[in-house]
C-alpha cells in the first residue's frame, strides 16, 4: 500500500477519535481526557504486537537502545506538544492554537535534516510550504490573522509545533533503528513502545495532580474504548508511514485531516463553508498532489 494512502487512512482515523475523545471533556479534565488516548489504546497495541510480529523481532527491537531512545523521545515529544498547545487554549482560541501547532509540517523539515540527515527536494519543500498556507486559512480565516504578535503565546505556540515536529522526527527514528522485520512490523513495534512510555508518564502526572480523574477514566471506560480502538489504528497509521516515507512528507500529507474536519462540520454540524475554508482546502489538495509527485 502507499505511503500517501496510508497517511490519510491515519488522518481519517485520527478524526474519528477526536470526534469520541470529544466525548469525555465533559466528564474528564483536559489531562484526564488525553490520558484516556493512550490507556486505552495499549491492550490494542500489545495485542496487535502478539498476533502480528515475531517474538523474536519484538526481543531484537526493544534490546536496541537506538529504538528505545527514539521511541521514548518521540513520545514524551508528543506529550509536550500536546500541552503546549493546550497551555494556549486559556489564552488564544482554538484555531490560532491549532494553527501554532501545524508548524509542525515546517519544523519537521530542519528536525529530520538535523537528527536523521534525511532531506527534502525544494520542490518538496515548496509543495509542505503550500500545504502549510492552506492550514493556516483553514484555521485562522481572515479575522485571525490580527491575533499573531510576537509574546510569550506565540513563542509557546512555536515551541509545541517543534514538539510535535520532534515526536514524528522520533518515531521514524524508531522506526528505521529497528533492525529487521516489514515496515508494517516495525511500526507495530514502534507504537507498543511509544504508547506504554506516554501512558505511564501521563499515570505518574495524574497520581501525583489529579488522581481523582483515574477513577473518572475508568468510569469512562466504553467511549475510552472507542477512543482507544482508533488512537492506536491512527498511530500505526502513521508510524507504518514513518516507516516508508521521510517525516516531514507524511505529516505534511497527514493534514488532510484539516480537510476532514471541515467536511464533518459541514455535513454533520450543518455548519456553512466559507470562502477562505474553500481557498484553504484548494491549496491543501494541490500540496499533497505535488507532495505524492516530487516525493
């Protein structure tokens, strides 16, 4: 299978467990209901580790330090971004949020030059740049654009996108170091690993600020499950195209689901398009058609 069409069943599958997990912020707090992500997701990733990869390739994968580094600094990457962004929401509105954390795409193209020696062409590069644009319509229109000025949120903002840039750099990383098995092996590998290190830091943050929620969560337990059940098919998603394809083109590819997002508000919400929406989905589908041509 593609690489491309990979990604976008892992955007799809990302989308759909936003929409659960939404589910839960009002029963959980926002860490509790990030936690829930990963908890839930584990049985799934071991499981899935049990049936589909040779023991002997699973023992070879977790006794090489550079999978475990990488693996490890993937994921508590992840986690940073993800309260970075978070951090924002108290003091900028969700769309500029969202748009700070989709640098990103950006980021991820010096991040993999830096850390893997993997680089893009420019027309690559061109083709991310375009991508990005579209993003920044799709989440901050033309009223938003006034809120971007320089100051400790925006300096946060950038700083989750280098997360989050750092955690996809981390998990090809992972990837590749792997020493033997299919690209859809290693990402299986790659996923339990990543998922057991962030559910057991989000376990210590929650016994030591809120314990409380893990009662709520497990109170929580039938959407956790469907949160679970695409949190890890979206993650091997990803990471099975990690492990084909150089970072910065995969998340790049991987923000189709800014397009998915739109349609489900627009046929499920009822909610209308607006002509910049319209402008940023068009240049969108153009980045990730000359993405798919020049990679």
């Amino acid at each position: 299978m593609s690489w491309i069409a990979i990604a976008v069943m892992a955007a799809a599958l990302q989308t759909g467990r936003l929409v659960v997990q939404k589910i839960l912020t009002g029963s959980l707090s926002t860490v509790g209901a990030t936690a829930v992500r990963f908890f839930f997701a584990v049985p799934f990733a071991l499981l899935a580790v049990l049936l589909l990869v040779p023991e002997g390739l699973f023992t070879t994968a977790v006794s090489e330090p550079r999978v475990l580094l990488f693996a490890a600094a993937g994921a508590l990457a992840q986690i940073l971004g993800t309260a970075l962004q978070l951090s924002l929401f108290g003091d900028r509105n969700f769309a500029v949020a969202t748009a700070f954390a989709k640098t990103e795409t950006v980021q991820a193209i010096g991040l993999s030059a830096l850390v893997l020696g993997e680089w893009v062409s420019l027309s690559a590069a061109g083709a991310i740049v375009l991508g990005f644009a579209g993003v920044m319509l799709l989440s901050l229109g033309g009223t938003g654009w006034r809120t971007l000025r320089p100051g400790p949120e925006l300096t946060r903002g950038l700083l989750s996108g280098t997360a989050f840039a750092g955690a996809a750099v981390g998990f090809r990383g992972a990837a590749l170091a792997v020493p033997a098995g299919s690209a859809f092996e290693r990402a299986l590998v790659v996923v339990l690993l990543a998922t057991v290190v962030q559910s057991l830091s989000l376990l210590f943050w929650l016994l030591l600020r809120q314990p409380t929620q893990l009662l709520a969560i497990a109170r929580s337990w039938a959407p956790g499950v469907a949160v679970g059940a695409f949190g890890a098919s979206a993650s091997l998603g990803w990471f099975w195209a990690m492990a084909l394809e150089r970072a910065p083109l995969v998340r790049a590819v991987g923000q189709v689901e800014m397009l998915f997002a739109v349609l489900i508000a627009v046929f499920w919400f009822r909610e209308q398009v607006r002509v910049h929406e319209l402008l940023g989905m068009g240049l969108l589908v153009i980045s990730i058609l000359f993405i798919g041509i020049f990679a």
